[in-house]
C-alpha cells in the first residue's frame, strides 16, 4: 500500500478534524439497523419459501410443518431481538451524547412512544420479545388453508399458516393493560407476519429521527471538515486521514481513517431549512424497504442461472438436451461467465433459503453433502 502525502497537520488539527468527522462516519454506519432490515427480510424469504414448499404438489412433504414452524418462528424471534437491540443502542447512545434533557433524546423517546401508542402491532411486537426471553416459542399451530386467489393464480394449491394462540398468550404472562386488552380483541388464532410488516414502517420512522439527528451535528461539522478538505492541492478518489506515531524502532506506526467522501458530498446538497434526508433516502424508505435493487447485468445472469437449474429439472439431471440448452446459452452469451456466475448466484441464494428453513447454516447443509470425503481422501494411498 502507498500513500501521497498531500497536506500535513499538526496535533492540534488532527484532532479538530477527527473530532468534526464522528458525526460524519456515524451517519454511515447502522449496523445494527441493517440487522433489523436483514432479518425482516430473512421472514419474508423464508414464508415464500414455505408457502411454494408446501403449496406446490411435488413439493409435499420434503419437511415436516412442525419443524416449517420451529424455522420461521427462530427468524422471528431473531427478528424480536435485534428490534430491540437497536432501540436499546440508539436510546444508550444518545443518552450518553448529548443527555437526557436534550433535544436529540428527547426526539428519539417521543417517536418510540408515538410507534407504541399508535400501533398496536408495534407494541404487541415489543412486549413479545419479553415473552419469547422468558416463555419460549409462541407458535400453537400450523395450518394448511386453501390458497387465496391470488396464490392459485401462481400456481399454489394450498396455504401454510403459522398462527399464535391468543388466549394461551394470555395465560401466565404481564402484558401490560393496554396490550392485555389489544391482545383480547384479536382474533383466538392469528398470524405473527402481518403485524411484523404492519411494525416495519414505525422502526423507520425511529431510525430517520436519529438520521436527522446525524444529519443535524453533521451539518454543524462540515465547515470544519470542508475547510481541510480545500487544503488538498490535487483531487483524489479517497482521501485518507493518516496519524503517524513514533514507534520504538525509529519508525512510525500508520493509522489510516478513510474520509466518507460519498456522505459529505450529500451532507452539502442537504438543505437546512427542508428536508434533512432527503439526499439519504432509498426509493421507499430511508435504510429499508427491502433488500438492495439488483442491477440490470446482476438480473441478467440471475435469469441465466435459473434457466440452467430449469433445464435440469426438466430433463431430470444431465442429458445431451441439458448440455445443448447450456451450451446455447453461453453462445448466446459469447461468454461462459454470465451462465456460471447466474447458476452460483442463484444456488447460493437458495441454499440460505434451504438453511433458514431447516434451522441450520449454510456451511451445514454444504458439510452434509461431503460428508466422509475428506476422511476418504485422507485414506486413499
């Protein structure tokens, strides 16, 4: 690795400009976040994934509907917990920042308690993480209904349900008055799903409360940061922040910070008087509403996998037919590559599906099918 030093900054200056930049980084990073769009997502692979395991004919009985149920109900629950991860996180982090008389706290708690009273899937959601820690699983039941019209449409000829029982939730467990009596309203039987999708929109609306907050100290940063900035004398893809310390051997030990050119260049289109995160929003939502769009080459080779995998279904494994529907493809292509990378992609995708719905990990299900080869391998002369 090699650096171009290009304007040197003495002790004081490093740490005004470190110190201008940690609202500037934070902005990026919503890890925790990110773990609640994953796993929401996750959910909603894993239930069309059963619904097309048990609504297609063939594909009856591959898996047992107890063990569906032990599967979608682990992501969950998963999903329970990094909820309430990041409302802890967010809560802790602002609270020791800035206060709990502050106005960024302040904004923070007034939108939990607004999702909470405005929502009663939010809080029902909220209080069952508590029940899932101290109670265990709450799915009673597993059901195979007659599809909906639009599910017959795309071919299903049957529905699975995993539904809680309500007044089994009721028995031996504080609620609270206000979810108590929500939770007597519902339904004897319900569904977990649709008041996880119906909680989605208040935890966005949380998570762009403290995005505005970033935004708000950023902006309040940037001159500082902007000025260094202007003190390079040529422009580079990535700037980097470097503090050398002496070390022991007459050297130096490098510590590299790379600066977030993509988010300063948004903090100064940001209008201050408008909307904060409007340069920060995705189509749909701020962080989520699902996963990341896929490219038009990224779709491409996709659609080229799946028609491998098709052809092989359809010819039942290998043939001089699977071989020429291959073969045809890739000089279509006139190139191997979107064929072979489709067929990877698209396995790897089902493959998560396959581990998510067995309760496994991917390395598992892998492991299984090689299972002795090594030990074979090992023994061959």
């Amino acid at each position: 690795m090699s650096f171009r030093f290009d304007a040197e900054l003495d002790a004081a200056e490093y740490r005004e400009l470190e110190e201008a930049l940690k609202p500037v980084l934070r902005l990026g990073v919503r890890d925790v976040f990110k773990l609640v769009a994953r796993s929401y997502e996750e959910i909603e692979s894993l239930n069309t994934y059963y619904l097309r395991l048990f609504g297609l004919p063939r594909e009856r009985g591959r898996i047992q509907p107890r063990e569906a149920a032990t599967g979608f109900m682990s992501s969950c629950v998963n999903w329970l917990n990094v909820v309430r991860l990041f409302l802890d996180h967010e809560e802790t982090w602002l609270k020791r920042t800035f206060g709990e008389t502050s106005t960024n706290f302040v904004d923070f708690k007034s939108a939990c308690s607004r999702a909470f009273d405005s929502s009663i899937a939010y809080r029902f959601l909220y209080k069952l993480r508590n029940y899932t820690t101290h109670c265990g699983l709450p799915i009673s039941s597993v059901n195979l209904d007659a599809p909906t019209e639009e599910e017959r449409a795309a071919g299903l000829h049957q529905r699975i349900s995993f539904r809680l029982n309500r007044d089994d939730l009721l028995r031996d467990f504080s609620w609270g008055a206000k979810v108590r009596a929500d939770l007597a309203a519902m339904e004897p039987a319900f569904e977990l799903l649709p008041l996880i999708r119906q909680a989605m929109p208040h935890l966005d609306n949380i998570l762009q409360i403290t995005v505005a907050t970033d935004v708000r100290e950023c902006l309040q940063a940037l001159p500082v940061v902007r000025r260094y900035l202007d003190r390079m004398t040529v422009e580079t893809a990535q700037p980097c922040l470097l503090r050398l310390t002496p070390n022991d051997l007459g050297g130096y030990q490098i510590s590299p910070m790379l600066l977030p050119m993509d988010a300063i260049a948004k903090l100064e289109t940001v209008d201050p008087a408008g909307d904060l995160l409007a340069p920060f929003r995705r189509t749909g939502g701020l962080v989520r509403p699902g996963p990341p769009t896929m490219s038009p080459e990224g779709r491409y080779r996709m659609k080229r996998g799946s028609l491998v995998l098709s052809a092989h279904l359809h010819e039942g494994g290998p043939s001089p037919a699977f071989f020429n529907t291959v073969n045809q493809l890739i000089d279509e292509d006139g190139d191997i590559e979107p064929v072979l990378t489709g067929t990877i992609n698209l396995g790897m995708t089902l493959l998560h599906l396959a581990s998510m719905a067995t309760n496994t990990t991917p390395q598992s299900i892998l492991a299984s099918f090689g299972e002795g080869d090594e030990d074979r391998a090992r023994h061959q002369p």
